[in-house]
C-alpha cells in the first residue's frame, strides 16, 4: 500500500484541527471551544468513562495529539500536570487558546508521536484518542509511548478499528458504488477517511502492536459514526445499542509499563 509522509498529514490536520471541521473563526472566544466540547461528549460519552479525567489530579500526564485541547481542558480542570505533543501547528495555537480563555496551564510541544523529546519514564499517565492510527510509523510511536510512560505507569490509546460498520460505510461508498467492489478496505481507509494514510486494525493486530505493555485490555465502543447516514447525520442513540461491539469503529487499548 502507498506510504504517505507526515507532513501530508500534518498539512490535513491544520487545515482542519480536531473537532473544528474546517470552521475557525477570525476571532476566537471560549464559546467556540465549548460549542466543540458539547460536540465531542455528546457524539462520544464514553470518552470520560476511558479518560476518566477526575483519577489524574497531581499526575504528569502526556496527551500524544492534543487537536484543540477539549480533553486537555478536562485533565487540567482536575488538576493534573499536563503537557501535549501535536504534528500540527495549528491545532495547537488553538489548544493554547483554549487553555488560556479557561485559566489553565499546560505545556505544548509540537512534535512527531514517532520521536518525542521527553525524557525516558517522563509520564505518569499517557493518553491518545484517534491520533497514532495516523502517524506512518505507529510501531515507532508505540515504543516512543512506551520509553516515556514510567514504570507502572499507565496508558489509555483509541485507535480505529477493523472490522466495523465505518468501515464498511467506506467501502459502500468508494469501492461497490464505484463497480469496484474487491478494493482493499486499508486502501480504502487509507485515501478518504480523514487524513492522508489512516490506518484501522483488527483486535489480534493491536495485541501485537502493544506487546511491550502488560495488562493489556482491549475493547471496541460502537460510535455514533457507525450507525449514520450521512456525514454529520446519525440514527437515534437506540440503533447504536443494536450494533455488536464487535464491529464497534473505535478500539480502547488500556496497559502498563
């Protein structure tokens, strides 16, 4: 399958930071960052459950790709040391912004998840959501998370998941509509979902992926995104409880160091 270089994917990512799709205004006030807030935990509850924002207070945590900092915001409110790292430029002067018109503090670092410039067992808790899927080397980002996490320290990854109806939605569209029905759904992912060269995994492969860890726990949340139809059109919560977890688009990878 094509390679595609980071800063193809950094480019994507600060035409269209996190959460913004695309709508930043010319001037910027915390309203804006709430009506994204609003957006985010209504579209995916189970976000607080995984990040469980309130445990962290007095923790050194590390978010790798930060978007606007919505969930920052929340790691700081609890009082935790929170530090990011994000390829893209614009995300975070956004995040800062954010942090700043909520009187908070945290540390910004714009970087690559594949070469971070953070000590050896830096952080107390490391947490990801829908980012190193996107990185082209997430065998190297993997072992960056791990170098800098302490020992029995912890770590909270969302990455996208394979077999699920998202998935299935990219196919329908790009690969039966199209009379191309034998298009390979990594090829498929790769070229139009978000970012240039995004990448989706099957449970078995994650375990691999994150051999290095213990206490690996693994589990697939069935998303809004699944039971939609169209781009920013979704079904009753009630038809998203139908789906099996199983091809649930989002896989929640918990371990230790």
């Amino acid at each position: 399958m094509k390679s595609y270089g980071l800063e193809k994917i950094k480019s994507f990512w600060d035409r269209k930071p996190c959460g913004t799709m695309g709508e930043i205004p010319p001037v910027i006030d915390l309203s804006y960052f709430n009506r994204i807030s609003r957006r985010r935990y209504c579209l995916e509850p189970f976000i607080k459950e995984c990040a469980e924002f309130e445990i962290h207070k007095g923790e050194k945590i590390l978010e790798v790709g930060c978007g606007v900092g919505t969930d920052g915001v929340e790691f700081a409110k609890a009082g935790a040391n929170y530090t990011a790292i994000d390829v893209s430029e614009q995300s975070l002067i956004l995040a800062e912004k954010n942090f700043e018109l909520n009187d908070l503090r945290g540390k910004f670092v714009l970087g690559s998840a594949e070469n971070m410039p953070f000590k050896d067992g830096e952080f107390d808790f490391i947490y990801s959501w829908g980012v190193i899927h996107h990185t082209p080397n997430i065998d190297k980002a993997i072992s960056e998370i791990h170098r800098v996490l302490k020992p029995g320290g912890k770590m909270v990854i969302m990455i996208y998941h394979w077999p699920s109806l998202v998935c299935f939605q990219i196919w329908l569209v790009y690969s039966l509509l199209k009379a191309r029905p034998f298009s390979s759904i990594r090829k498929l992912m790769a070229e139009h979902h978000e970012s240039p060269g995004t990448q989706v995994y099957a449970a078995g492969e994650a375990k691999k992926l994150f051999k290095d860890f213990r206490d690996v726990k693994i589990k697939t949340i069935v998303t809004p995104y699944d039971a939609r139809f169209g781009r920013n059109k979704f079904l009753p919560r009630f038809f998203q409880k139908l789906i099996p977890p199983s091809l649930g688009f989002f896989m929640v990878i918990e371990g230790k160091t």
